[in-house]
C-alpha cells in the first residue's frame, strides 16, 4: 500500500493522483489538515522534515515533491514507459517542462494569489505579469503541438494540467492563449483522473468565490 499525505485543493497533489490512476497504483490517502499544523506534528516531521504535501510512503521509502513522486510512480509502476520515456532527448524535454512548471508556471500562480488568498494581501500587479509572461511562454511551446513535451501525453502534460486547471477556478482567463486553451481542452479529456482533479479543484474554488 502506498500512503499518500494530500490536501485535495492543491494543484501538485492533483497532479500525483492523476498520474498514480494513469499507473494503477491504488493511494491510501491521509488528509493533512494544514490550517491546524498538522504537517508540523513530530510524527508527520519524521517522514518529511520539509514538512510539505504531498508526501508519499512506498512501503517505508519516503518522498516529496510532487514533480519528483510522478517521475517515481512511473518508473516502479507504469507498465510501459509512454508517460516518462527513455529516451535521453524526449525525457530531457519532459524535464524541462516539469522545471517549467515549478519555477515559472506554478510558481507565478503561487506568488500572485496565495498572499491574496492566506494574508488578505492586495493583489499586486507586478506579480500578475509573470503570470501573464507564463503563459505566453506556455502559448509559445505549445504551437503547432498536441502536448507539451513530445507527441503523446506524459507527466508534464499531467503536471501542468493541474497548475493550468488551479488557474481555472481562480477565474484567470486561459482563452486569451489559444494553444494553451486548446491543449487544455484535450488534455481534460484524455488523462487518467481528471474527475478527481476537478473535484479538487472545485474545493479550492471556495476561496476565490
């Protein structure tokens, strides 16, 4: 069994969910109340002293970083390698997607919204150009392509369908992107688990209502 510590509202944990149904590994999932420190308990700290979700336990083996757990649950579980290839050059691409993503996609969304979100912060409109220079840089990537990292769907694409599916319910506007729009449509419909992405997502929506 594969313990799986998760917040359901958040993007990086959506992304594991969809990638363990795409492999068929079966999460024993354990709500971590954040709000009430539970992440900071002696107990939790032991597993993870970065005291960060998600966190997974493979039969004792620990690990974080969401971007990190895909990558692992492919290469124990995936019964092929079509989500993480082999290939130096397509798993270099899938990487850098993935690198993307954390230091410039999610990271954007991070730095604009969450101080709105938790501390009542104003927005600040610096930090939306950043998100608006994101995706143009995603809109760029995507031109002329189906997925973001090769010609079939793999953790990157599962990766920034949960950071692009966040944007959603914060109400940002993807139209404006059109490959963005476009690939998010598609991607919706062909990964594994997006029911259970989405419902997460609806449950982050209560902040921004």
């Amino acid at each position: 069994m594969v313990d799986f510590y998760y917040q359901p509202g958040s993007s990086p944990c959506r992304s594991v969910i969809m990638v363990a149904k795409a492999v068929g590994v079966q999460l024993n999932k354990k709500l971590l109340n954040l709000q009430a420190g539970e992440q900071l308990t002696p107990e939790f700290l032991k597993i993870n002293p970065q005291h960060t979700i998600p966190t997974l336990v493979d039969s004792g083996f620990a690990l974080w970083e969401s971007r990190a757990i895909l990558v692992y649950l492919v290469e124990k579980y995936g019964k092929t390698d079509s989500l993480y290839p082999k290939c130096p050059k397509k798993r270099a691409l899938i990487n850098q997607k993935l690198y993307f993503d954390i230091g410039t996609l999610y990271q954007s969304f991070a730095n604009y919204y969450y101080p709105q979100v938790f501390a009542n912060a104003p927005a600040d409109p610096e930090a939306f150009k950043k998100i608006e220079a994101a995706f143009e840089l995603l809109n760029t990537f995507l031109e002329g392509q189906t997925y973001v990292a090769g010609d079939s769907l793999t953790v990157a694409d599962i990766a920034i369908l949960a950071t692009v599916s966040s944007f959603e319910v914060a109400k940002f506007d993807i139209s404006k992107y059109p490959n963005v729009n476009k690939w998010y449509e598609n991607a919706k419909k062909v990964t594994p688990g997006w029911d259970e992405n989405w419902a997460g997502c609806l449950e982050f929506k209560k902040y921004f209502d």
